[in-house]
C-alpha cells in the first residue's frame, strides 16, 4: 500500500454551474502501477472524477494534487500535469480532429514543443503500441469507430505520460477488439503507464485491475480488486451485480475445491483449466 501517488484529488468537491453537487468532500488517490478500474451507475460522476484528475475541470474546494503537491492552474502548471496524466474521453469524435492519424497522434507532442526527431519518435512508438501502423496516412473521418478509438489512444499514449486515464475504452468494441485492447494496455503497463479504466464490466473489472473503486453516494471505495468485487453492499450501492468469476470462487469454495487464500477463475478460461480434486 506504499506505492508512490502520481496524481490524487483530496477532499474535492464539485458541482457543473447551477446543478447538484457531483462529487462532495471526495479523496482518490492513483497508486503507481496499479492498474485500477472505476465503476459506478450512470451519472454517479466517473467522468467528472476522471476530468477532474486530468485537469479539465477545477475543484470548487479541495485539490488536484501531483505527488503530493497541489496542482496550479496556470500554464506551467497544467503543462506538467499533462505529461504526468492523460484522458483519453469515452468518444473518440470529442477528441480526434486533425485532418490524418499521424497529424491527430503528432499534436500533442509538437505542443510540448519537442525537436521533429523526438516527435517521430513518439509518434511511431505510440501508432505501434496501438497496432496502426499502417493507418498513419489514412484521414481520420473514414476510420471505423474501433480504429477512432485507438487513434485517440494513441494520441494520449504519445504524450508518455506516468498516468493513462480512459473512459469506457472498451465500450462500442467487439470482442476481439476488446482483447486486442486489454492487451495494448498490458503491454502499456509493462513498460511502465499506470492506467485507469472506467468501465460498467464488473467481469472485465475483475479480470483486468489490481484495485477496483466503487463510486457510490457515500464516497469512492477502493480497494483490491476480487475483494472490493465481493462487497455485494458497496455493489447494490454502485448499481453493480456480482461478477461471474467471484459468484464461481464462492462455489469452489463452499465444495472445497478452491483453497480459501487462492484466487478464483477470471475468465472461462481460467475455469475450464482449473483441475479440482
Ligand atoms: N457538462 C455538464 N453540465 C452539467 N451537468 C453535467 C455535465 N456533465 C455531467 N453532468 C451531470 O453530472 C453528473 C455526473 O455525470 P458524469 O458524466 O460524471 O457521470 P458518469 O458516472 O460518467 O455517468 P455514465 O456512466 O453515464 O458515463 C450527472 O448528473 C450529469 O447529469
Ligand atoms: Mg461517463
């Protein structure tokens, strides 16, 4: 639990103008390299939380801190905050708006005012940890949503910041997509990018991070994953159901076909090679 903490909101408040508070007296912390998944029901404020610790909306009380020290608003300010933490928003449309792959993954780089080589550089690197390579020249409006959707990626990627913040990644992909995701995230995790994901996928949740959050009215809880994915009170509050995989692990549990320390099946996978005595 003494992982340092790139970036944090401590006692953070929030409400869009003349609306309800969103978010009151809130404190989350981004454990480096733990990849974590947040889940809430609709309109719970996961998308708030994750502008908010990318800097795109200000606390109305609290702070915005960047190992441990409270972020200023100013340029320099939210130019360092942009190398530490990325968000990639749940539509790439919002996001995308050069006029080639290329262009749209070069922007941000070029904004930090990096040499022509170091911009190549970024720019292969990150086409290749997304695996469209061969769409650099292609114009973005005639790209498939799942090829928008890595391109966007690609775009935060490219900046190497410490934190990959994504909102519903995975939603509007279809399985494979999905897996080829989860993968280009691994491989983003093995080198180093502390990623959070906000997702509605409890089973995916539970298969893919190392800490969960649960944003429900009382707060944001977190913890590791399979344990905070068994809380069935902090589920109903986050409008969850329990996941397929801890509903199994009860199972093999209770018919002593799991040892009570040992972690359960993730995936189908996992399941069908389990050998049970
Ligand atoms: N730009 C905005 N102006 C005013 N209110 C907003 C704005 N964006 C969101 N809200 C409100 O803030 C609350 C939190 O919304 P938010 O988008 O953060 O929820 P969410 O957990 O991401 O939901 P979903 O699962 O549907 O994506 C909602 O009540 C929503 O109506
Ligand atoms: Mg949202």
């Amino acid at each position: 639990m003494n992982e340092p903490v790139p970036v944090a909101l401590r006692g953070v408040s929030f409400a869009y103008e003349d609306g309800p508070p969103v978010l009151t007296g809130l404190d989350f912390a981004v454990r480096e390299g733990r990849a974590l998944a947040l889940l809430g029901r609709n309109g719970s404020g996961k998308t708030t939380l994750m502008r908010l610790l990318s800097g795109g909306l200000r606390p109305d009380s609290g702070e915005l801190t960047v190992e441990g020290r409270a972020v200023r608003y100013d340029r320099k300010g939210l130019t360092a905050l942009r190398t530490t933490v990325q968000l990639v928003v749940q539509d790439p449309d919002d996001q995308l708006f050069a006029a080639s792959v290329g262009q749209d993954v070069s922007f941000g780089p070029l904004n930090l005012g990096l040499s022509d080589t170091e911009v190549r550089a970024r720019v292969t690197e990150a086409l290749a940890a997304l695996d469209i390579t061969a769409l650099a020249d292609r114009p973005t409006h005639l790209l498939s949503y799942g090829q928008r959707k890595r391109t966007a990626i690609a775009g935060a990627v490219a900046m190497r910041p410490r934190v990959l913040i994504l909102d519903e990644p995975t939603a509007g992909l279809d399985p494979d997509g999905q897996e080829r995701l989860l993968a280009t995230l691994d491989g983003l995790r093995d080198n180093g990018t502390t990623v959070v994901m906000a997702t509605h996928d409890v089973d995916l949740a539970l298969r893919w991070a190392d800490d969960v959050a649960l944003l429900t009215p009382s707060g944001a809880h977190t913890g590791p994953a399979a344990g905070m994915l068994a809380r069935t009170d902090l589920l109903a509050a986050a409008g969850l159901r329990l996941p397929w995989g801890v509903a199994v692990a009860r199972l093999l549990r209770e018919r002593g076909w799991l040892a009570g320390d040992a972690a359960g099946p993730r995936t189908a996978e996992e399941l069908a090679a389990l050998r049970v005595p």
